[in-house]
C-alpha cells in the first residue's frame, strides 16, 4: 500500500513499494526546499525523464530499481551525447549526460537512505561505465577548461616531486619549489579565483593574498570577492599542508607579506632600490636578505604571472588538460564541477556564488533537444 500524502499531495513517507511518480513527488518537494522554482523544475524534469524510461520498461516501484535499469538509463544518456558528437544541433555534452545521472544518484540515494532500495544501483560501476566521457559532444565553440580530477591529482603530486627533489639536489630554490607548490595546491582545492589569490596590477584593491588572510588551522582564506566584498573561502586537507609547508619554509617577517610573492628580480631590485635607507646594491643572492633587513613587503605575483608560471609547469610536468596547458580558472571550473555532481548547493557555497542560478548557469550546457522538443510541442499544441 502507498503511504498517505499529506495536503500538498506529497508522499509523507517513501517505501519499497511506493509508485515511482510518488517518490518522484517527495525528492522534488526535498529538494527543493528553499530553493528556486527553476532548481525543482530541473530536477522534476531530468528525474521525470528517468521514471519516464523506468515505466517504459515495466517498473513501477522504488524496489524494482536495478542495476540494469541505471546501466540502460546511462547509455540513453551517452546516444544523446553522441548524437551532439554527429550533429551540434542536437543532444545533449557529456558533461551534461553525466549531470543528468548526478541528479538521478541522487534520487537513489534518497531512496536507500529511507530503505526504499537495499543498495544504490546508481552507484554500480556496470552503470557509470556506460556513460560518456565528458569531452563527448562538446564544440570547439563552447570549450572552457576544466581540470579534471585526474589532471588536478597528477599536477599535484608532480609539484610535490619537484619540491621534494629541489631540497634533495638543490638544481632548484626549494623556497621558491614550495612557493609553486603551494600555489597550485590552493588553486586546485580552495575554488577561488585566481584574481583573489595573485595581485592585479590594474587594481589597487587587488594586491594578492597575505598570511594575514589565512586560516591554517580553521582551513580558510579571506579573500576580496567578485562582489567587491571581503569572504571566506574553504581551504581543503591537500591544499592546508601544502600551504602550511610552504609558511614554515618561507618564514614571512610578518602577516603583510603576500603567500605568494614575485619571483620577478627586476620588481625585487626596483623596491629595494627605491627604499630609504637602503645603500647596498641588490643581487640575485642578496635581494631577498635586503628586503627582510629593512622590513621591505615584496609584491605580490600577478595573475599574469601566475598564468605564465602555471603554463611552465604544466610544460615541465607533460601534464595538461585535453592537450592545453593548465590555466588557473580551470582549476576553479574543475572543482565546480566535482562538486555541481554532488550537489548545485554545495558548489554554489564553495564558488561563493550569489544564487543556485549562477551555479545552474555556470555547469550545466544547454540542452537543444529538449528546447527542440518544447519548441515543437508549444506548435502542436
């Protein structure tokens, strides 16, 4: 027997043998509590298309969800990705395709929480093996980097070699190895903005993140937003000590200094030349003793040249994203991506995103199908 709605036509509870269209009805009102309207009609609409196909194949409760039905519901979504590899006026990305089945997981999810399911069958690896990579079906016209967790993983680990060799063979300044280390860890696990970390020349406002800024302990940053606002970003585990690694090896004077200066000797010779008080010459190797003699804050680097240095590493290490050097927003579009999988809430909090609709607007394509079909329908109609 269905369990009662109550008087909003909701399900009040969810079970093995309730209709799929009912539980469809209690995620939605779920999920979409303190939400847009836009938000619950995705969801209504992506996980309707999956009861949809359910029906189709003869299933009528929550119990009968299989691993079969979530392995044929992923290679629909792959044909549609496919579909927009042949014809750019149809179908759907693969990014998208996986999006999709997110949302799906999520809805099995709801289910095995409330022991509707005895297991998830979203999560079986004979379904997720038959979606599309994500690259499926995507244009050279709409192609914006993001680093996936296989790039951000390798380019990590890769800096992790090169600091540790620098110290072990000294070919390079383990300071500055640390520096660079540290600096692609907190892009890669923080989704801040690379405007946020590193100094804008063309903006006074914006001249790069001090120790002042940082919570090791509390795993924050502070960083000045789009919003031309002061916010607090999250600093994940990787990225924490990395970072922490980094502050005991450079030692700042004081809390002013940037977390990633310049390496830039002619900004370097120009501020300590231009200081009172200040008589010796600089050098390559004494630049850096004079700054901290005479209480001299180096600048920041800047977001050109965070871009220049990450381009180098990326060189160095062979690691790149779809043949492309890495960029710094990439890593952003990454992890937002990662986590829009999970949940379009969460990766609205940690993007610092004003609304769930920036978020929505930012990682999911369009779907020309399905404007297509709504197209042909409002002329049926």
């Amino acid at each position: 027997m269905s369990p009662k709605p109550d008087r909003t036509g909701v399900p009040a509870d969810v079970g093995a043998t309730t209709p799929l269209e009912d539980a469809l009805s209690a995620f939605v009102a779920h999920v979409s509590k303190g939400d847009s309207g836009r938000h619950r009609g995705e969801v209504e609409r992506v996980v309707g298309d999956f009861v949809d196909l359910a029906g189709d194949r003869g299933v009528s409760t929550a119990s009968d969800l299989s691993d079969r039905l979530l392995e044929a519901y992923a290679a629909h979504l792959a044909r549609r990705a496919w579909a927009r590899e042949d014809d750019p006026d149809e179908g759907i990305t693969g990014r998208t395709a996986r999006q999709y089945y997110a949302l799906v997981r999520s809805f099995c999810t709801y289910l095995h929480e409330r022991d509707a399911l005895e297991t998830n069958p979203a999560k079986s690896t004979v379904a997720t093996d038959a979606l599309p990579d994500r690259s499926v079906g995507v244009r050279d016209d709409d192609r914006e980097q993001f680093w996936s967790a296989g790039t951000r993983e390798a380019i990590v680990r890769w800096t992790d070699w090169r600091a540790e060799d620098a110290i072990d063979h000294g070919w390079l300044d383990p300071a500055r190895a640390a520096r660079d280390r540290a600096l692609v860890a907190v892009l890669a696990y923080s989704g801040a903005r690379g405007a946020e970390l590193f100094r804008d020349p063309q903006n006074d406002r914006r001249g790069g993140l001090r120790w002042r800024h940082v919570d090791l302990d509390g795993g924050t940053l502070r960083v000045y937003g789009k919003t031309q606002e002061w916010q607090r970003t999250p600093l994940m585990e990787p990225g924490i000590g990395r970072l922490r690694a980094h502050y005991r090896r450079q030692d700042p004077p004081s809390k002013e200094w940037p977390v990633f200066p310049t390496g830039h000797l002619p900004s370097l010779y120009r501020l300590v030349r231009e200081a009172d008080g200040v008589d010796a010459e600089p050098t390559k190797d004494t630049v850096r003793e004079l700054l901290r003699e005479h209480d001299l804050v180096p600048p920041a680097i800047s977001t050109a040249g965070a871009r220049t240095l990450l381009e180098r590493l990326s060189a160095e290490s062979g690691v790149t994203e779809d043949g492309e050097a890495l960029l710094p927003h990439g890593a952003r579009r990454g992890l937002g991506d990662e986590l829009y999988d999970t949940s379009a809430e969460l990766a609205q909090e940690v993007l610092r995103h004003q609304s769930v609709e920036t978020t929505h607007a930012s990682y999911r394509d369009d779907d020309v199908e399905r404007l297509r079909e709504a197209a042909e329908g409002a002329l049926d109609s």
